[in-house]
C-alpha cells in the first residue's frame, strides 16, 4: 500500500503476489489491502505544513501579475526553519503555513487561512526570531533565501484584529 501511496507507478498485484512466492492470491492480497484500509479508516497521511503553504502561497500571490518567487522562496525557507524549532511542534501545520505568509508577504490573511492576527501572534514572533538569528549563518544549500527579508520588528499592531 505504502508503494501505491507514494509512487507514481507502483507495482500491480501480480508483482506484489510474485514478491511473497505467491504465498498469497492477488484475490487475497486486494482483500488485505481493503481490510488494512478499512483499520486505517483511509487515513494514510496527514497534511504538513507544506500543503497549506502551497494553496495560501497561490491566494496570496493573486494580486500579481506573475506569480513571486521571493514569495515563494521564503515561505518554503521559514516552514523548513520552523520544523527544527521544537517551539513550533505546538502549532496545526496551517497555523504555521499561515504565519509564514504573514511573514512573508502582505496578504489579507484572514480571507485566505482562516486565521485572524491575533491567532498567529506566537507563531509569528517565534519564526521571525528564529529567522533573524539565522541571518549570518545562511547556508548554501538554501541558495541565500535566509537573506530574504522580513520587518525587522513586528509590532503589536500587526496582530490588531481588523475586524470586529
């Protein structure tokens, strides 16, 4: 199942049958299948942070003309910082999807996440702290996207709730 999952083109059942000496029927072998599935409730994975970002970068980039890849870039630079953050465990991985495009450009929020600023605050403040500390340090492997800017201040008026 896993192979199924993540591959593009996994291995038919006779392949899998062929793998165990055909100690099993490919009748049997879809009916595992099923029966796995039907334990697991179809829930073989879990949204990451990446997935939200995808989909809030695309809403946030509608007012261009051509899509940001600054944008883009750092977005994906500060979800990859906030995974060796232990502080930012705590948080949905659309929370952190969400605070990373607050950080990352000027975006009406609220319409797209869900979220007002206010539920982003700690989430905000922390990647923009680890971002800041990281400044110096910036590795070639992310190709100078941790030179990207953000404020160098947030203050408490960016999280005012706009509507109330």
């Amino acid at each position: 199942m896993i192979r199924k999952y993540e591959e593009i083109s996994p291995p038919d059942v006779g392949e899998f049958c062929y793998i165990t000496d055909n100690t099993y029927s490919k009748k049997e072998m879809v009916k595992m299948e099923a029966d796995v599935l039907k334990c697991l409730k179809f829930e073989m994975g879990n949204p990451t942070i990446k997935t939200f970002l995808g989909q809030f970068t695309k809403i946030a980039q509608e007012d261009y003309q051509k899509n940001n890849l600054q944008l883009e870039f750092l977005g994906y630079y500060l979800a990859e910082l906030s995974l060796l953050d232990y502080n930012c465990v705590k948080f949905l991985p659309s929370l952190v999807a969400a605070a990373v495009i607050f950080l990352s450009s000027v975006c009406p929020l609220q319409r797209c996440s869900g979220y007002r600023p206010v539920d982003l605050k700690e989430c905000v403040l922390i990647i923009h702290d680890l971002q800041l500390s990281r400044r110096g340090s910036a590795l070639a492997a992310f190709k100078c996207v941790s030179t990207l800017s953000s404020p160098l201040e947030i203050t408490d008026s960016f999280f005012e709730d706009t509507r109330q």
